[in-house]
C-alpha cells in the first residue's frame, strides 16, 4: 500500500436524497480516482473515500460547492478511517437506522431535458405522462419510508424494463440512480373514466380527457400531490357549473396556462413574478387582470388578481398542448375537506362533482397542495 493512501469518512446531511446526491458522489470520485462506496442512510448520505491526501482534499471541497442543484446540504462532518483497501468506488444498499433524521426533497417540476424528450416524437419516451430523471419529477408525495430508494416508493410496484434499468445503472446518464425512472413499457399508465366508474375506451386517454373539457365537462385529474378539478377556463357556463358542485360561491379557482406568453395574454406579469412562475416549485402566483382578456371572470369573481401557474408535471404540459389558453386547476375537494388522493376516495367523494376522471395506478403516499405566492 502506498504511503500517500489515506481513507476518509463522511457524513452528509440534508436534501441529499432522490436528488442525484449518491451519482454525483460516484462520478466525483471517478474525477478524483478515489475508491470506496456511498450509501443512502436514514440521516443522509454516508460516504467512504480512499485515494490520495491530495484527491481527497479536492473531493470533499467539490463535495459542498459542485452538488446537484436539487440538492441542500445542512451539515458535512468527515473523519480519517482505516484504509480497508477498496478495489473501486461503488453506490452501494441503503442503511437504515433507529433514528431518522435526514430531509426529503419536495416533488419538483419537470425540467427542460425531460420535456424535450416528452415532445420528440423519435424518443422512447415520446407523450409519456410520467416522463422524469434526477433532476426533476416525485419525490416527497411518492415515499413510503426511508432511506428514499425505489422499495420505499410507490414505485416499488413497478419492475424496470431492460432498457430502463441500463439508464438506472450507467453513471453517465442523467436517470443514473433515477428511483422513479419508468417508460411506457414498464412504468405508470393513465386511464380515463366516467364519473359512475365506466371505463373510457381510447388510445389517447389525455388528448379524450383534454377533448372533453373542451366540450366543457369537468375532469377530475390526478397529478403529483392529489387530484385537481380541471375544465376550460374560458367556459363561463363550465366554471359556474364547477363552482356550484364545489359549493364554492366567490373563491378564485386557481389557473394553468402552457407558457408565461399566454399568461401574458390576461394578466399583468413583472419580472419578479415571472421568476415565481417559471421556478421549480412552481407556485400559484397572484397577478393583476388585464381589462381585456378570455378567461372567464366566474374564475376570480369580483377580484382583482388571478391565481395562475405553469405546469409542473408532464401530464399538465400533454392537456395544456391541446391548445386552451388556460385551464381551472383547483384542489379536488370539498370546502374544508382534504384533497383526494386515492383512486377510490376521488370516485367516492368527487362522483357528483367531476364529469369524468383521469386517473393512474402510482400511488400518492403523501398528498401535498399547491403553495400560493404574492410578491409585494
């Protein structure tokens, strides 16, 4: 063993998980020629280094200051450890522990690679609903326990096509330790019913749903965090209808537009508001009308502002792409009642309010709503 080898551990606490912390770890390593392992645990992540002083000094600066950007770190602690020797450096099981105590990522917004793809119609994964990678897609309302590996998700109930688990296990691509990675072939389907639970039969189960609000029906969809009730908002007659089986007699209804130049088209947008629109989270954010406009006033009676957002999941980018100049995007519940969540409970509490419902069979484990901003 050479005289200049050294061994390090460390631990990371923070957002470090279901945020390509452990392949960023991997591939820094393979820069720096260091061996060892990293493993997801319940405090975070934990991380065994050897190689040269001077390697990994270079690899615990990189560590804090070149992480992914989803990820947030809140403390680093590292101690010389016994030199083992390693043969390689590999991400290894996940190690639970009594103690939990490590930060999960929120469900972020898809991002420009993956929608990209969503409209290449040369990519295998062309239209499809469920499209994500490392740097976007569930996280928080998909787990079931930590540490955040895909056992411990809802998308445990789906085994990885070949082609998916190439992606999953090569540290060059962005799906590279993905857990909700899937496709077509092997991954979430949506599926489109009647309000009496009838089965829509369609090749296109979101271009039908996306054709019946047109017709201004109201389509209960289920997204990230729970379902909404969506339908055209520039159908005044719809909207009503929607407010009056909602019991929700003034209340804005929050909207969805595709891009900030259709959003443009009704509302009054500065710069500070369009960083809230276009940022991860993807915020409701209040803008003020514009006299002129489509979008029907039974949305935000008698107020000034509109409640609007971009889309944040690929299912919202495949609806809006079917040309409406915005869309209701409400919580799917009744006044002070909880958002659905479950398949079964929507049909049950939301049958005598949505027309129809799009619905899919990956579980929400943690309903969570859509946040409101207002910049002052």
């Amino acid at each position: 063993m050479p005289n200049n080898h050294a061994a390090k551990k460390i631990e990371v606490n923070g957002i470090v998980q279901g945020v390509g912390f452990r392949p960023f770890v991997y591939n820094l390593a393979d820069q720096y020629d260091l061996k060892g392992e990293v493993a997801n645990t319940a405090a975070g992540v934990s991380i065994h280094i050897e190689g040269t002083p001077q390697g990994i000094q270079a690899f615990e600066a990189d560590l804090a200051a070149k992480c992914p950007p989803l990820a947030h770190i809140v403390e680093i602690s590292a101690e010389f450890a016994t030199v083992k020797p390693y043969a390689d450096f590999r991400i290894v099981k996940s190690r639970g522990r009594a103690q939990m105590s490590t930060l999960i990522s929120p469900d972020v917004s898809i991002c420009d690679d993956c929608r990209q793809e969503l409209f290449d119609d040369y990519d295998r994964r062309y239209l499809y609903p469920f499209i994500n990678c490392t740097n976007c897609g569930p996280r928080y309302t998909i787990i079931d326990d930590l540490p955040y590996d895909r056992p411990k998700t809802s998308m445990r109930h789906f085994k990885m096509c070949a082609a998916c688990q190439a992606e999953y296990d090569d540290p060059t691509n962005r799906r590279f330790h993905a857990q909700p990675n899937a496709c077509a072939e092997c991954g979430p389907h949506v599926s489109l019913y009647t309000n009496r639970r009838k089965p829509v039969d369609s090749d296109n189960p979101v271009k039908k749903a996306a054709d019946l609000i047109r017709r201004g029906q109201i389509v209960a969809v289920k997204g990230l965090g729970g379902y909404h009730l969506v339908t055209d908002a520039e159908n005044s007659e719809a909207v009503i209808r929607l407010r009056n089986r909602k019991m929700r007699e003034e209340k804005p209804f929050a909207i969805m537009s595709a891009d900030l130049e259709r959003i443009r088209k009704y509302a009054r947008v500065q710069p500070a508001e369009e960083s809230l629109l276009s940022s991860i989270q993807r915020p409701i954010v209040l803008l003020q009308k514009k006299a002129a406009g489509s979008i029907s006033e039974a949305v935000a009676p008698l107020n000034k502002y509109w409640g609007v957002m971009l889309p944040y999941t690929p299912l919202h980018y495949l609806l809006l792409d079917q040309g409406f100049a915005a869309l209701v995007m409400t919580s799917a519940n009744l006044t002070d009642e909880p958002i659905a969540i479950d398949n079964e409970d929507a049909f049950e509490r939301l049958g005598d309010i949505a027309d129809y419902f799009l619905v899919h069979n990956r579980d929400i484990y943690l309903r969570s709503d859509d946040s409101i901003v207002r910049h002052s």
